[in-house]
C-alpha cells in the first residue's frame, strides 16, 4: 500500500503580516459576533456562528499546503465562533470571567501537554500531518475562548474599560518581543504567549470602537466595525495570496516531518 502524500506546511511564516492579521481577524470576530448576537436571535446567531466555523474549517483541512485564503477564513470563523461559546458560558449559564479564564486555561494545558507527547513539538513549523494540524487548531479555538475571557475579565470585572484593557494587552503582546530580544527568552513561548494576547488585544480594541459611549466605547457601531475590518483583511488576504510573501520557501516546508524537535 502506498503511503500518503505528505502535507506541506499548513501555516503561514510568522511575520508582521501574520500578526497584522491576527489581530485585525481577533477584532473583527469580536465585532462580528457581537453584532451578531444583538441583531438577531442569539441561538441563529450561534448556528450561523457554527456553520461558518464548520464550512471554513473543512476547507482549510482539505488543503495540502497553506493556502491564505483557507487558512485565514478558518482563523476567522475561529474568532466568531469562538467569541460567541465564550460569551455563551458568562451569559447563558452564569459563569465568572475569571472562572472561564482559568478553565480555557487549563483546557489549553492539557491541549498543550497531549500535543507535546504525541508529536514531541508544539512548534507551528511542524504542523505538516492532519494529527499535528488538528492539535493546532484545537490550541487556537483554545486560545480565543481563553483570550476573550480574560478581555472581558480586564474590561468588566477589574472596571478598566475598553480602551485602557487594549493597552494593556498590547503591552503584554509586545513583552515577549523584548524579553526574547533581551533575555532569550524561548522562541515557542514567546510565539505562544503573543498568539493567546491577540485575542483579548484585538477585541478590546473592537469593542471601544464599536459599543456605545454609554458603555465606554465610540459608537461606531459593531455592524460598521465588522464590515471594515472584514473588507481590510480580504484586501490583505488577497495580497498575502498574490505576492506569496507569507509563504515559507521550497524544501523548508518538509522540515516538519524530518524533525521531531521544537524550533
């Protein structure tokens, strides 16, 4: 029996345009779904929420190799769909930020822990096999529900308000940058610490565009916030597909399968 055509690497190079994106989509998943949910029936807005997450997931795990506009689709639906379970468990059944925070926390441990003794790596260079990459995005929804409760946990329970929660959260993305540069700090941790950041970054920055004043935000409106960043992202997507410049060169995409290692 012949042995499966080997994957490419389903990631993109992380560069600047990786984390322009990510937090661009973080955003606009937090405006998204919040429009969402305010607009028409929640449990529709949930389904909907779903069925992209379901569609967009299904596509990205079709592709061999990474492709921008799969992959960025599903990182999008992650951020929507994401956003609205978080959201979903503080609302529906009543549980603190802090209490969701931990647990996503813990959940994302034990993602971490499995992924690492199955695979031996947790680096996103590796992810080149349909088992590594489907550790990888049990990790990102992972994060996106951790890092929306603890937006919201900076935001409402310590009453620091939109505006001041992004400062913080861009603060905190920028520390492992500079504790890498500085004090050679890990680069899987620094890769990992700066992805979970993302998420509550983005969205608290969406969120005090967006929201009323009454509330501490501009009120541009979730609606108009969503419809701009997704037509920003698109045109980034599209240039990312053209110019290739995301894309790691030749051999170097195999390096996964031939390493066990970390970065």
């Amino acid at each position: 029996m012949r042995a499966a055509k080997p994957f490419l690497r389903k990631v993109p190079e992380v560069t600047f345009h990786f984390w322009a994106v990510k937090i661009l989509g973080t955003a606009m998943g937090e405006a998204t779904s919040d429009y969402l949910v305010h607009t028409i029936d929640p449990f529709q807005a949930v389904g909907i929420g779903f069925l992209g997450f379901v569609i967009a997931m299904a596509w990205q795990l079709t592709m061999r190799r990474y492709f921008a506009p799969a992959y960025w689709l599903a990182v999008m639906m992650v951020a929507v769909f994401g956003t609205m379970v978080a959201d979903a468990v503080h609302i529906e059944f009543g549980v603190a930020y802090a209490v969701s925070a931990f647990d996503c926390a813990v959940t994302l441990s034990a993602i971490f822990a499995t992924w690492f003794l199955v695979e031996r790596t947790l680096s996103i260079h590796s992810v080149t096999t349909r088992r590594r990459e489907l550790f990888y995005w049990a990790a990102v929804l992972a994060t996106f529900a951790m890092g929306t409760a603890l937006g919201d946990l900076s935001a409402y329970s310590w009453h620091l308000g939109f505006f001041t929660s992004g400062l913080l959260y861009t603060a905190l993305f920028a520390l492992p940058l500079v504790a890498r540069r500085a004090a050679g700090l890990n680069e899987l941790l620094a890769f990992w610490w700066a992805y979970i950041v993302t998420r509550p970054l983005g969205a608290s920055y969406a969120d005090w565009l967006g929201v009323p004043k009454s509330l501490g935000g501009l009120n541009i409106g979730r609606g108009t916030v969503a419809i701009a960043l997704t037509l920003v992202i698109a045109g980034w997507v599209a240039f990312l597909t053209v110019t290739k410049v995301d894309v790691e060169p030749g051999a170097a995409q195999h390096s996964g399968l031939r390493k066990g290692a970390t970065q």
